[in-house]
C-alpha cells in the first residue's frame, strides 16, 4: 500500500495495474464534487462494483500533481479508500519489482487535458 494525496487528503492506496480507471472510496469524498456517473465497473472476480459517481480529483505522488477523473464507488477493499488505476499510473514512472510497487514523480502533460501537472 501507498499513501497518497487526493484533494489533499492523505488516502491509503493500493495499485492495480489490471484497473483501468481509478476509484475513490465515497466516504473520503464532499457529496458536492461527486457528479453523475452511469459507469459500470467490475471487479477483478467480474462482479460489478456499486458506482456512486464521478469526481475530478487532485492527485499528488512523490510531490507531482495531475487531475484526473476518478470514479467513486461504496464499497472497497477494506483499509483502503483510493485504488490507483492505469489512468492515472501512465503519468508516472512506475515500476513493480518483487511485490513491491515504486512511483516516481515523472508526471507530464498530454495536450488533451486529460492529466495536467501542476
């Protein structure tokens, strides 16, 4: 596990290379930034995942920042409140090396909006 900004709240994360999108627990969010969202996500086990919306967050790691468009959800894996997918891991330099998840902050910036640095 690995701590992470979110909003600038420290969230315990776990990375999953086999998600690709991102989801926040909805207890660690205001109900105000969570907006609609019609998504169906499954877990790993193929059952779907209560989606409660959608949120741009702020995401800091290794003290670079992007924003993102995380999903949030009711349930997850307990102690963990933020689940660090590919949408938000291919802005960093990341590597797994015997179990053990390591992110550098390489962040950068496509010209679509989809993940700024700041």
């Amino acid at each position: 596990m690995i701590s992470v900004k979110v909003g600038g709240r420290v969230c315990r994360s776990l990375v999953d290379t086999g998600c690709t999108r991102s989801l926040i627990r909805s207890s660690v969010v205001h109900p105000s930034k969570i907006v609609d969202c019609k998504e169906v996500i499954l877990s790993a086990d193929g059952k779907p995942i209560s989606v409660v919306g959608k949120m741009v967050a702020i995401i800091t790691i290794d003290g670079k920042t992007v924003t993102n468009e995380c999903v949030v959800v009711n349930a997850m894996i307990p102690g963990v409140d933020f689940i660090l997918g590919t949408d938000v891991l291919q802005w960093f330099e990341f590597s797994l090396i015997n179990g053990k998840a390591s992110i550098c902050a390489t962040a950068c910036n496509d010209n679509c909006g989809n993940a700024i640095t700041r």
